[in-house]
C-alpha cells in the first residue's frame, strides 16, 4: 500500500489500505466525499507505516481521567474491536458505543445518524 502510494498509484494504494481496515470493497462503494478527503491525505499514510506508535499500555491509558467515548463499527475488523475493549477495561471513565452496519473507516459515513447520535448523546451525558 505504502509503495503504491509513493509510486502515485493513489487510488489503487488506497483501495488497499481502506479496504483492509474496513471490509473488502468498501473503497468501491465509498462516496465522492470519503475518497476526496483519503485522496488529500494520501501521502500521510506512508508515514505512518514508517513511523509506527508504540503499544498502548495499561499504564498509559489509566492516565486518562476525563470522559472518553470509544466508538467502533460493528463490522470493524477483530484487531479494532479488541482495541476498544481493552481501553474500555483500562481508561476509569470510558464509555463504549457500537455504530451498527459500519466498520472502522468511515463509521461517520456508513451510519451518519447513528454516530451522530453517539456524539450527541455523550456531549449531553
């Protein structure tokens, strides 16, 4: 994915990369929108690759001591879902929502209501 995208080879990068931490075609069925803002951030992604975050720890996360809402889709990859039920575990005053029928890239878009409802409701809360 890195490759392709350094090559200029964005959108098959891309289609790589969304489609791996989403679910297989979703970069086909993603709007105009959705892929204007991958396509203006494409070069970040590489970087990334390059220059990974070290693992989150216990430690770290029992830190945070303020509200934290943890959102994922329902149809996120196993390796997100895990992500979010360990912070849950670890962060004193999380909360956790599910955004039915979508997965980890663009949640906002595939259950646009649903996750806005998520925010709203936390904003309240």
């Amino acid at each position: 994915m890195a490759e392709l995208i350094e090559q200029g080879e964005y959108d098959r990068g891309l289609e790589m990369f969304v489609d791996s931490i989403s679910m297989p075609g979703f970069w086909n069925k993603s709007t105009q929108g959705f892929r204007r803002m991958a396509l203006d951030n494409a070069l970040t992604l590489p970087k990334q690759l390059h220059d990974p975050l070290s693992a989150y720890t216990r430690e770290a996360a029992r830190d945070i001591k303020c509200r934290t809402l943890l959102i994922e889709g329902q149809k996120s990859p196993r390796m997100f879902r895990n992500n979010v039920e360990k912070l849950e575990e670890w962060i004193e005053f999380a909360e956790r929502t599910t955004v039915n029928g979508a997965s980890h890239g663009g949640m906002n878009v595939a259950n646009p209501g649903a996750f806005n409802r998520a925010l709203q409701a936390f904003a309240a809360g």
